[in-house]
C-alpha cells in the first residue's frame, strides 16, 4: 500500500487551526456601518386652547426608537406623538431624544406648548384632623370659582372626582400627600394639598373642623382688626356665615405657645388675659362658642393654629364638641 508522505497532513492541519485562530480574534468593528447624523429638533403648535388636540413632532431617523417625556406624566416612544383632548395641565416643556438599537444617540431637544384658558381661582384643601388608623377620612375641597368640578389624588393609587370624598376604616396605606385641583372646561387651578398622618394634627390653612362635622367650613376671607390683639377670619360653611378668632394677651403677640383660658375672654367678665394666654372663640348661628382649654400655637405674626381643643357655648358649662383649626392672613 502507497502512503503519503505525513508531513502533508501536518501542514494541512496547521493551516485549518490557523485560519480558525484568525476568527476567534476577528475585528467586527467594520460590520456596523457608522451612526448617521442624529441632529434631532422637536416640534409643536406655540400654544393651542384647552380642548384641542397638541401634536408634537420630532426629525425623523429611519429605525430609531423615541423617548418622550413632559407636563402631568406624559411619555410617548413614536416621533409623532399626539395629546388629544388638551387641558392646561399639559402647559410646559415637552422633552425628546432618538437612538437606533443602543449604537447611535441624537441630543435631547424640547418644546414649550402653552395652554391658553381661563383658570379657576386657587383650590383650598382640608380633612377631618386628627384621624387614627380605622377611623373615616373626610377630604374636603372648595374654589371661589362656580360650577367647577375636582379631581383628587393619593397614597395607594387613590383618585376620586367628588368635591368631599370619604375615605372609610382606614388603614397605613391611607397615609400621605393628598393632592386636588378644581377645574372647568379643560381648565385648572393651581393644586392644594393635605398630609394625612395618623394622630397627629395638621390642620390646613384658613381653615376648621370640629368632631361633630357639622360646623365644617373653609374661609374664603379674612381680617385681623376686630382688636388690636385680635387675629380673626371669616368664613362660609355648609350652615352659613362663621367666625373664628383667637385674642392674645399683647397688642403684637410673639411667636410662642398660648394657654386657652375662655375664663378672661373679652366681655366674659373675668378680667383681661394674662401673659401667656390666648382665647378662642368660634361663632355661628347659634351664638359663641369658647375653647375650653388646650393651648394655641401662634407661628408669626399672621398664623395660628390649634388641635383637638374641647368647646362649650359661651356661659355654660357642657363640652360640646373638640375641634381643630389654623387662620393664616
């Protein structure tokens, strides 16, 4: 039998692992073609009314994928992307960059679009303070604008579109930042805010809420010259006209912590107050009611606040209810 010479089939093995070496550390830079120019600006109408349609619209790169971002949320992955049904809440900066595969990125570009409306007057914001865990919460909401509507949000995925939603048995998941906006005709005003924390009392703003719940109400005005050492505000609730004020013991009362004394309120014919101590009083249809005991906090010069304090009508003797408040001018 004739053999061939070995030293050929040497060669030729060397030659095949050779060419397999060179594949393993094969350079595959070339096989991505270069980025384009990704010079990316985005468009929109300058300002539209409340109600119509914003289309935005980037420059178009052949295989990219689009990354919007803007006002209220808004997230959109087309170059193209449409807001139907506008409202001012959509008013602001719109955001926008391009990227083909993670390879090649454009710049990021924005465009501001301006929501022309009539916004209602500012939302005020309160809830029944103090609440525990188990307990209902009362969120209430008022504007100085008619016939608007209200849209509410929360912990827990919480939203609600009546003016004074409830809240029942009430667990940890309830704490939070409760926001709402009044609105009319695709138009809104400018947020308010509660944060619930479970006993403990924060009470809002111009504002007062008693146990009962019946003598609820938000101020829509106020005045602080009914004496010289007088802080007082004037409301509307669900009964009527209301008053809340609170006297001190000096005409220019420092910051600080006041003892509610109803014994030296003006006209109880106790005698004056005495440093360090505060009356509070609440009046409706019904007459004057004075805080029993407790204590106010005043923060400046244009702000009090006190919680869980028990009144009584004027001259009696029986609390009626515990109630919490807050009056800044």
């Amino acid at each position: 039998m004739f053999l061939k010479p070995l030293h050929k089939y040497i060669l030729f093995f060397v030659t095949l692992l050779g060419v397999g070496l060179t594949s393993c550390h094969h350079d595959k830079s070339s096989d991505n073609p270069p980025c384009p120019e990704m010079v990316l600006n985005v468009s929109a109408d300058t300002s539209v009314v409340a109600g119509d349609t914003i289309s935005l619209l980037a420059t178009l790169f052949t295989g990219a994928t689009y990354t919007w971002t803007g006002p209220n949320g808004f997230v959109a992955t087309n170059y193209n992307p449409v807001i139907y049904q506008s409202s001012s809440l959509n008013q602001g900066y719109y955001y926008a960059s391009a990227d083909i595969q993670g390879l090649c990125q454009s710049n990021v570009d924005s465009f501001y679009v301006t929501v022309l409306c009539d916004r209602p007057e500012d939302v005020m914001a309160n809830y029944n303070s103090p609440v525990a865990v188990g307990n209902t919460i009362h969120l209430y909401a008022a504007s100085l604008t008619d016939s608007v509507q209200y849209i509410w949000y929360g912990p827990s995925g919480f939203t609600s579109n009546l003016q004074n939603p409830v809240i029942p048995a009430t667990t940890y998941g309830n704490e939070g930042v409760y926001v709402v906006y009044a609105y009319k005709n695709n138009c809104y005003s400018k947020p308010d805010s509660v944060t619930i924390k479970f006993n403990q009392c924060h009470p809002s703003k111009n504002s007062f809420v008693n146990t009962l719940g019946q003598n609820y109400f938000l101020y829509s005005y106020g005045a602080a010259s009914l004496y010289p050492n007088t802080h007082s505000i004037t409301g509307t609730g669900w009964g009527g006209a209301f008053n809340l004020r609170a006297t001190f013991y000096s005409v220019n009362p420092p910051p600080g912590v006041y003892t509610i004394n109803p014994a030296h309120c003006p006209a109880s014919g106790s005698g004056p107050l005495t440093a360090g101590e505060v009356c509070v009083e609440f009046t409706d249809s019904i007459g004057v009611y004075q805080g029993v005991s407790g204590s106010v906090k005043l923060t400046n010069a244009n702000t009090f606040e006190f919680c869980s304090a028990p009144f009584r009508l004027q001259y009696t003797t029986t609390t009626l209810f515990s109630a919490s408040g807050k009056v800044q001018f």
